[in-house]
C-alpha cells in the first residue's frame, strides 16, 4: 500500500507499506529536506502514532521501520497519511457545512462526500477523509 507524506502541510513524498515474511516494513521517501529533524507520524481513523524520525539522504529524507504484528496493533488501523502535523484539508475546515444528502452522501458548497471503505479504496488514499466518525470519498463540484 501506498500512503501520502506530508511536512509542513505540503505533500512531499510517499510513503510504502509491504509485508517482509512476519514483518510489516514501512519505508518513507521525502523530496523535502527541512533545516530540522522531522518525527512522522501516522494518521488515520482519528487516531495516530509515531513512526519515527527521518534521517536525510541526499537531497531529501527517508525512514525505514520493520513492524512487528503486535506492534502493528499500536497503529492506526485504517492509514490515511503520514505527516509531521495533523492535516486538516481544505474540504473538512471547520467552516465547511455539510448537509445530508440521498443515500448516505454529505453535500457542501463546493464538495460532494460518498461513503467509502478505506481497504478498498487505497490507491485514492489522499481523496479519502473522515467526517462524524465516516471515512467519506471527496468529489469537488464545479458548478
């Protein structure tokens, strides 16, 4: 699986999840190299965890961590990203009034939310949010 990075509320890398025998290794790639150390963590399903800190490697910043399965019971069980900070996207401010719509959907000025099942749906991770305890699929709306 592959999951968004995010330092300093920008994207700058990614980050992979792959099974190694009984292991879970994660590795993490960053194109950014900021002028101070960057502990990242693990964000998903209103819950987080520290993955590590990431060590520079040359232009940008990488980390490696093998997990394993108890220790993966510590972290998030649905991953959304990885970051330095909680994101808070521009579609789930807190000025944004989302209004129920047909068959579970949520309805904004500008955005549409249709319910969705984060296993299935891995390669969209980043369209991915939870919103009153549901992970929600976002679709912006031209009009």
């Amino acid at each position: 699986m592959e999951y968004p990075v995010y330092i300093e509320g920008r994207k700058c890398g990614s980050l992979t999840a792959s099974a190694e025998g009984l292991m879970t290794v994660m590795s993490a790639k960053c194109a950014f190299a900021p002028r101070k150390p960057v502990r990242l963590y693990l964000y998903g399903g209103g819950e987080s965890a520290l993955l590590g800190t990431l060590q520079p490697a040359g232009g940008g910043m990488t980390l490696h961590r093998k997990f394993s399965r108890s220790d993966m019971e510590k972290l998030p069980k649905a991953i959304e990203y990885a970051a330095d900070a909680p994101i808070v996207p521009a579609c789930q401010a807190a000025d944004t009034v989302w209004r129920r719509g047909r068959m579970g959907c949520l309805v904004s000025k500008n955005a549409l939310a249709i319910p969705a099942d984060a296993h299935r749906l891995g390669r969209v991770s980043d369209k991915l949010r939870r919103i009153d305890g549901m992970t929600y699929i976002i679709f912006e709306r031209n009009l």
